[in-house]
C-alpha cells in the first residue's frame, strides 16, 4: 500500500522507506497541501471554514502506480486525509524517493496534478 488515511501509519512508512533507500536514492521530494482559509471561484478570493474530502485512495493508488511506471522513481508514499477538514488541516501529502532531482520532481508534479484533478 502507497496511500494512506491514517496519518500516524504514512509518518512510519515513510521512516521505513528512508531507511529502505539509504544510500541508493539521492533525493526525496516532495509537497504537502492544506486546506486554505479561501477558495478560488473564477478568479476570485471566496472566505472558507473548511472542506469536506471524500476518500480517493483507490484512484490515488493508480496515480501512484503510473507514476512509478512513467519515471525512473525508486518509490511514493501518500497521505490523503478525508472527512470534514477545517482551515490548516494537510489535504495531501506526497513524498517521491529517486536517484536523481529532476525525475523526483517530474513525478511529484504528475502526481499532485493527476489528484488535484480528480
């Protein structure tokens, strides 16, 4: 499993797999999203309290999947909080361990957009 919604089992599998790739990858990557005290409607500022977000793992895990197929990544992990979140609770977070920046990079920006899209 690379997607999780239990964020105390995303930090310990992310611990494993620092200590897995110690020494074969030159890089982690990546990006943490939360939830803004403003969304964005057609180009303006509208105030929020919060957001609800349903659980997507079953299609992150396929994002997830093709990323690794795509780039020359050694691995992903995900934490996708669902539920009602309220104004700086973390949507997302991904981390792309890889030998080298650039396909880290690459990967991560693939992923964050495939979801944000869903």
């Amino acid at each position: 499993m690379r997607v999780y919604n239990n964020y105390k089992e995303f930090k310990n599998t992310l611990e494993r797999l620092r200590e897995r790739y110690k020494g074969e990858m030159g890089c982690c990557v990546s990006i943490t999203g939360y939830v803004r005290n403003y969304d964005l409607v057609e180009g303006r500022r509208i105030p929020c309290e919060g957001m609800f977000v349903e659980d997507r793992s079953r299609e992150i895990e396929g994002i997830v999947e093709d990323a690794l197929k795509r780039y020359p990544i050694l691995d992903v992990v995900v934490y996708h909080n669902i539920g009602h979140l309220k104004v700086g609770d973390i949507i997302t977070s991904i981390y792309v361990f890889a030998r080298h920046r650039r396909e880290a990079f690459l990967a991560c920006e693939y992923i964050i957009d495939r979801i944000k899209s869903l």
